[in-house]
C-alpha cells in the first residue's frame, strides 16, 4: 500500500510505493537529466569520464550521478570511472556499500573477534575442571 511523503526535492506530497523516492514531476526532471548524462558518455571520447567531469559538462549534481551508479543506471563496467562513496570512509566504490579497504579492515577485526572469543571461551572451559575423591 501506497504512503504519503513529501518529496525530498521539490517539497510535494506524492504517493510513496518504494520505487521511486520522488514524485512524478521530479522523476521527469531527472530522467531527462539522465538522458543529458547518458548522450555526453555515449560518446567514445568521453567513456572515461570522472564524475566532477560530468558535473562540469553536463551541470547534473553528483548525488544524482552517485544514485544512478548505485541503482545500476549507469553501469561502471562500461564508464570506468564512475563510482560512489563508500558509506564508511567516502572513499569512491562501484559495488557494494563499503569500499575494499573498509571491507578489508571490517574481516580483519571480525576474525580477531572471533579469535578473542575462541581463546575466552578456551580458558573457560580449561578453568572447568572434574575433580575425583578417592574412596578408601
């Protein structure tokens, strides 16, 4: 069922069906954003474009960029160098939330919690001991 929400860029209420985060008008106004954005990569010349490059040329923001990389509308294995922030760092990824740094630090600290639990749980139960009383 559809919710009530105002539209986080023009300030409209619209109906809210989880798949699009804005109203109809302002969908409008970035698709043809998109297709500006799209002609200028379409082209040989301009495949290996930074983001601040589509910026400059196309005057399109760079949220609006990072949200179709991240919704998969423009595709980084065919622009190279586009990206968006990682969630931790803002350091520039193309996949996932985190970037491979992040994720690399997030396994190293998971797995030396995980050995600190191993080693507690190791000394707990060598510190359990049965003890025997000899019957005469």
């Amino acid at each position: 069922m559809a919710e009530l929400r105002n539209c986080p860029t023009c300030g409209e209420f619209f109906n809210f069906t989880g798949i699009r985060d804005v109203c109809h008008k302002c969908v409008q106004k970035e698709d043809e954003k998109y297709q500006i954005v799209y002609s200028f990569l379409r082209k040989r010349e301009n495949r290996a474009a930074t983001v601040e490059r589509i910026v400059e040329v196309t005057g399109v923001e760079e949220e609006l960029l990072y949200k179709w990389v991240r919704k998969n509308r423009l595709h980084p294995a065919m622009f190279p160098n586009l990206g968006y922030p990682c969630d931790n760092c803002g350091h520039i990824t193309n996949k996932g939330k985190l970037c491979e740094k992040c994720q690399d630090e997030l396994k190293s600290d998971l797995r030396t919690f995980e050995a600190a639990k191993e080693f507690r749980e190791n000394i707990a139960n060598s510190e359990k001991g049965a003890y025997l009383s000899e019957k005469k």
